[in-house]
C-alpha cells in the first residue's frame, strides 16, 4: 500500500454554495464555518452558502472562503479517523495545507489570508496586471517567450513572467497587460495550440506582487507557529517542507514566486504517493494530476455525497 496526500485547489475554484450540505451533514464542517465567522467577525458562511456571486470574487472574500471551505471538508474526514501522508495546496491551497498539518491555528490563518487577499489585490492598480494561460507549450519555450516579450511590447520595463507550472503543455503566465499580451502573442508564433487571457484582478504570483510578500511578513511575524504533523509540499520550491518557521518563510516567497505544481505533484509521487485527494470545490488539480502521471489514483471530495464516497473507500 502506498502513500496517500491531500491536496487543496486554488483562487478560481469557489463558487456560491459550496461546503454548505457539507457543513449541514457533519458537525466538524459546521464547527470550522462557524470558526471562521467568529474569527473575523462577519458572517463569512453567509457570503458562501447563499450571497452574492460577485462579492464572493473579491480577493480578499475569496480566499478565507476557500480556505474555510477547504478546512470544513477536510473536517469531516479527519472526524472520520482519515489522515494523510503529505499534504499541499495550489496557491492559497497551501494555507489549507498548514492548517491540516498544525503549522498554524486556523483562526490565526483565515485572518492571515483575508490579509493576503487585500495585499495581492493592492500591490498593482486595477487594469495593469494580467494573467493567461498558455497551452501546448514546454516551460523552455514559455520562459523564452516571457523573456522576450517586454521587447516585443516596446517598454523593457514591463513584467512578464511563469506564475503556474500546472502540468505539461499548461503553464500560466503574469505581468504587465500588454507584457502578456505580447508573450502571449509570442508562444503563439512559437507553437502554442492557445494563450487564452484568463478573468482575474490582479497579476498573481510574479515579482510585481514583491511588496504584497513584504506585508504579508509583517503579519505572519505575530501568529504563533507549532511543530508540523506532516510535511507540505511548497509551492516554490516543490519540497517537503517539516519545519514550521521554514514553511512561514517559504509562504511569504510564494506571493511573488511562481507555483510549481507538477513539479510538486512528481516530488509526491516520488516520495511514494499513489493516492491523491482533491479536498474543495471543483476538479482542476485531478485534471492535472491526470495528465501529470495516470497512474496514481485521484479521489474529489467537494461536498457531503463526496466525502461519504471517499470515507467509504479510505476508512
């Protein structure tokens, strides 16, 4: 038997309603929303369980809301006696990932992440930063083409840059607009099958978000920090990681750094893990993972049905 790990989606997956038959279905799920509404002093599982669309797209409502929901799944099935090997997150998935391994409390992370939100969504001016995802084109060709794309814009000052290593022939790229616009352009010319702009507020995950990092800092230096119960996988490095003042170093590089996500899926699988549980809503990481190594065994859990199905077959 193998190694199993738990793995959290990122910003782009929340959608209204989600966790809430979870949180009506099991106690420990209720238990973590309720938390989360103590925690930052508004009615957070409102916003997700019936509010507004648009408002649940705000950074900095967005995060906590995936986090929360993320932590209530995973809630239940810890209540059901099921852990994992390893844990990791894409993006703000990691926090979920260091609230399962203790690294935190997750009233002191769902604070954090609201903050982290705000930051991201500051550091650049609405309409500056953009993002797309290019498809059908090795990283070597990718990373080229953003090298050469401010040029290609006419202002060398602009920023363009890999900001996920999803999985082979994805990999999404951030910056400057018309920085991606003219790298986008450019994987074209170098073979890429599509650049599609992808609809966010801000350009995640590249060195333009360096002073978001620095706020961050200033606000993970007060939450108090414990002994990890199981190694996470950093987004920036693509390594376990079993130290906690570490992990908290390596959070704050990932604001600005790119997400190495398969990089990080292959360091599981060499680690000895073959059994995979996306813990949130939606399917994107098992889509990746799929195309990552089709071997390994990806299992959803994304709402009450779900983690009925994955206690049934883990317990």
């Amino acid at each position: 038997m193998g190694k199993m790990a738990f793995i959290y989606p990122g910003q782009g997956a929340q959608h209204i309603g989600m966790g809430k038959d979870a949180a009506e279905s099991f106690t420990p799920a209720a238990d973590i929303f309720k938390a989360a509404d103590a925690a930052l002093g508004f009615d957070l599982s409102g916003l997700v369980f019936g509010g507004d669309e648009e408002a649940l797209k705000i950074t900095e409502n967005t995060q906590p809301a995936l986090l929360a929901t993320c932590m209530a799944l995973s809630a239940a099935l810890t209540g059901a006696g099921l852990w994992p090997d390893a844990a990791a997150g894409l993006s703000i998935g990691e926090y979920a990932a260091h609230v399962l391994s203790g690294t935190f409390a997750f009233a002191d992370a769902i604070k954090i992440v609201r903050l982290r939100g705000r930051f991201m969504q500051e550091a650049v001016p609405l309409g500056l930063g953009g993002m797309a995802a290019v498809l059908g084109l090795d990283a070597g060709a990718v990373e080229a083409c953003c090298a050469e794309a401010p040029a290609r814009a006419g202002d060398a000052s602009l920023v363009v840059e890999p900001a996920n290593y999803n999985c082979l022939g994805q990999i999404v790229i951030s910056g400057h607009v018309k920085a991606v616009e003219a790298a986008c352009a450019l994987c074209k010319e170098q073979g890429a099958r599509r650049a599609v702009p992808l609809a966010v507020s801000a350009p995640f995950h590249c060195s333009l978000l360096r002073g978001a990092g620095e706020k961050l800092a200033a606000e993970l230096a007060g939450i108090p920090l414990n002994p990890m119960k199981i190694p996470v996988v950093s987004n920036v490095t693509a390594e376990y990681t079993i130290d906690s003042t570490e992990a908290v170093g390596l959070l704050v590089r990932q604001v600005a750094s790119p997400v190495r996500w398969e990089q990080s899926v292959r360091e599981m699988i060499a680690q000895g893990v073959d059994r995979f549980v996306e813990i949130g809503p939606g399917k994107t990481l098992a889509g990746f993972i799929t195309r990552i190594d089709a071997g390994v065994e990806v299992i959803n859990v994304s709402d009450a049905a779900t983690v009925e199905n994955a206690i049934g077959r883990l317990a």
